[in-house]
C-alpha cells in the first residue's frame, strides 16, 4: 500500500517538473532581453529540474521491480537534486552581475536603470 | 522491425557528416583557434563511432555492462550475456579522450608561442612572413 | 523500445545544425560555446550506446575543461577570425 | 493492469513533452543574439536533460545509470563562471 502512495506521489512531481519545463522553454523563446529571460531561468532551474528530481527519488523508493539498487538510485537522485539547488543560482548570479558590468547584453525596453545611474556616479562600485 | 536499422543508419550518417565538416574546419578555416576547435570536435566523433561499433541490439532493452547482483544467480548471468553491450571498445575511448585532453593542452602552448613571436593567428599571414 | 532508437537518432541529427554553426562561426567565442552544446549531445548519445563510463570522464573534460582551455586561449590572442 | 506496466505507460506519456521542450531551448541557443543569452539557454538545456537521464534510467531499468545525473549537475554551471570571468576582462585563474 505504501509503495502505491509513494509511487503516484512521483509521478506527480515528475509531471508537474515536465509542465514547468515546457512553459520556461516558451517563456525563454518569447522573452524580449537577457535580464527577463533570467526568470524563465528560475523556472527552468527550480520547477523544472528541482522537483522532479524529488518525485524521481519518491518513485524509485516504491519501485520494487528495479530491484536492490532502487536504494542507490534514491540516494544518488536526492543528492543531485539537493546540488542543483546551491549550484544553480551561483551560475545565474554570476553571468547576471557580469552581464550588467560590462554591457554585453542589450536592454532594449528599458524604463529606468537605477544600478548604472549608481556606478556612473561612483556611490557603488 | 524495419523502422529500427533505418533509425540506427541515421545516426551513423549523421557522424559520417560530423566528420566531413570538422576536416572542412581543420584544411580551409584560416585561424589557428578555429583548427583547435575542429580538431577537438573530429577527435570526438572519432571516438563515438568506436562506441558505435560495441553497440549490440538487445531484447527488451540493451543494459550497461555492470554486474549488479553479487553473487550472480545462474539465471541472471545467462540474461546478462544476453542483453550487456561490448565492454572493450569503451575501455579503448577512455583513454582516448584523456589522451586528447593532453594533445589539446600542446596545441595551445604551440599557439601562444607562435601569436607572441609573430603577433597574429591567421595563417595566411603567418605564410607570408619571414624569420 | 523504439524510443532508444528514436532518441538516438534525434541527438545525432540536432548534433549536425550545432557543428556546422561552430565551423562557419567567425566569432570565437560562440564557437566554443556551441562546441560545449555538441559536447552535451554527444553525451547524451554516450548515455543511450549504455556507456556510463565513458559519461562520467566525458562531461568533466568535454564541457569543463575544453572550453575553459579555448577561453584562456582566445583572451590571451585576439576574438574575430580572419582581419 | 500492474503497477510496473502504469509507470512505463506514464513515462511514455511524459517524454515528448521533455523532447519538445529541449528543442525548444535548442532554438534559443541557435538564435540567441549576444553570448550571455546563449549561456543561459545551455544551462536551461543541462538541467533539462539531467532529469531526463534521471527519468530514462527508471524506463531502462537500470539503477545503475543514475550516476551519470550528479556529475552533469555538478560540471554544468562551469560554463557560467568561466564566461562571467572572461566578461568582466581580468584574467581567469587569478
């Protein structure tokens, strides 16, 4: 009984991570500059890869057909899922914050820039 | 059960065309870094189509060739000769791909010293000098 | 089953568009960025010919050190080919 | 209908959402204007097929394959620091 709940709770996650793959990938597509398509990132890192990676664990908790191994495979699948949450938004920090030095990405509709109006008058470096 | 050697020919003419572009890269491009750059790509297609060759069509599915179950059962040892694909040529690439790493790190020395000396990487231009 | 064959096949033909990309690129450094995209998908097809192995020494080298290497070299030379 | 034979329908059913979104991100990178928007599109597109090998190795029944999914996770933000550093023009490695 356990492993049934274990295993529909899975497939859950796994299809709620699919959904939010596929909107970040059109969001990344439709976005207009690189500082918006930052967001369609977070979806793609969190949603997308984070939670299923969950559900995979739960679901090879309650498989008994993959035999013994299904421990190793739980053990290893948490572990990524728990490194893609501190490595993945030290990656999107750094290109963001290089990005923004050294005027490499365009910001086409742009209000306002509050951070370059900063530096050019030398209160933040 | 016609679909699936037509599916597999795919792949290897796909590599077949990986190859003919990375020699087009390495004969014709003019810069140095764009010769790495083929070069490193030629090398890897290379060494998957070594992998190609280990390839074995299983039933139900083919399985990596790690023995999971110790002490084997007679049983699953007859399904893992069955199904397992050829251990050796993956033995063989992975020393290849080490091999290349170092080869790399030569190219690049080689580079730096000849963009120090006479300030370019285009070789038509280093052709036309002299000393 | 069929999806084996379905997925290699697919990685092998996505990988041709990303090598000819990086051939006739004239900047270098989105040459070497689609050389770590091609890295990728021939690691994917790695992972389908059930190589686990050749997976785990082939992602460090291919996407980590290969372009990191490229990089070091095009800061320290020049960015566009052929001026 | 068992409970494997439920798994391996619902992982069917599940994987051309994962390829239409991988060649979705495919397009960025191939479209993609300056090198930042690129960086970003190959890591949408690693942690992408980090859960994908994930999924695939319960459809393969082979426990063993899941050792790839930790070293993809953990080289694929490289790319990220490496660019960064050549962006803001010091020398990588100081």
């Amino acid at each position: 009984m356990i492993n049934e709940i274990l295993i529909i709770i899975g497939e859950v996650l796994i299809a709620i991570g699919a959904i939010c793959d596929l909107i970040a990938a059109i969001g990344m597509n439709r976005f207009p500059n690189f500082f918006v398509r930052l967001h369609a990132l977070t979806v793609g890192a969190i949603g997308g890869a984070f939670v299923p990676l969950i559900g995979v664990t739960l679901l090879s908790l309650g498989a008994e057909f993959l035999g013994v191994y299904r421990f190793f495979m739980a053990g290893a699948s948490i572990v990524s899922a728990i490194l893609l949450l501190f490595l993945a938004p030290v990656g999107s920090h750094a290109i963001a914050r290089a990005a923004h030095r050294s005027k490499a990405a365009i910001v086409y509709p742009k209000v306002i820039d509050r951070l370059e109006e900063d530096r050019e008058r030398g209160v933040i470096t | 059960m016609e679909v699936e050697p037509f599916l597999f020919n795919i792949v290897v003419l796909s590599l077949f065309v990986n190859i003919a572009m990375s020699l087009y890269g390495v004969f014709v491009r003019p810069s140095l870094i764009k010769k790495i750059i083929s070069l490193t790509i030629f090398s890897d297609t290379i060494n998957t189509l070594v992998i190609v060759v280990g390839f074995r069509h299983a039933i139900p599915n083919p399985i990596p060739p790690v023995v999971i179950e110790i002490p084997p059962p007679p049983q699953y040892l007859r399904q893992f000769v069955l199904q397992a694909v050829d251990p050796l040529p993956q033995a063989l690439v992975l020393t290849a791909i080490v091999i290349g790493l170092a080869v790399l790190l030569f190219l690049m020395f080689t580079t730096l010293q000849i963009y120090r000396i006479y300030g370019t990487t285009d070789v038509r231009k280093i052709s036309r000098l002299r000393g | 089953m069929m999806l084996h064959y379905i997925l290699m096949a697919l990685s092998a033909l996505l990988s041709i568009s990303v090598v000819y990309l990086a051939i006739v690129e004239r900047d270098l450094i989105k040459a070497a960025i689609f050389s770590a995209v091609q890295s990728a998908l021939y690691a994917f097809l790695y992972y389908l010919l059930m190589a686990p192995d050749i997976f785990l020494t082939y992602i460090p080298v291919g996407v980590g050190l290969y372009t990191a290497l490229i990089l070091i070299l095009i800061k320290k030379t020049e960015r566009y080919e052929g001026e | 209908m068992g409970i494997e034979e439920q798994v391996m329908l619902f992982i069917t059913t599940i994987v051309p959402i994962f390829i239409v979104s991988i060649i979705l991100y495919l397009i960025r990178i191939l479209k993609g204007p300056t090198v930042p928007d690129m960086v970003i599109a190959i890591d949408a597109i690693s942690y992408d097929i980090a859960v994908f090998l994930a999924v695939l190795a319960i459809y393969f029944k082979s426990p063993i394959l899941i050792s790839c999914v930790i070293v993809f996770v953990l080289w694929a933000y490289a790319l990220d620091v490496y660019v960064a550093k050549y962006l803001e023009s010091k020398e990588i490695g100081e």
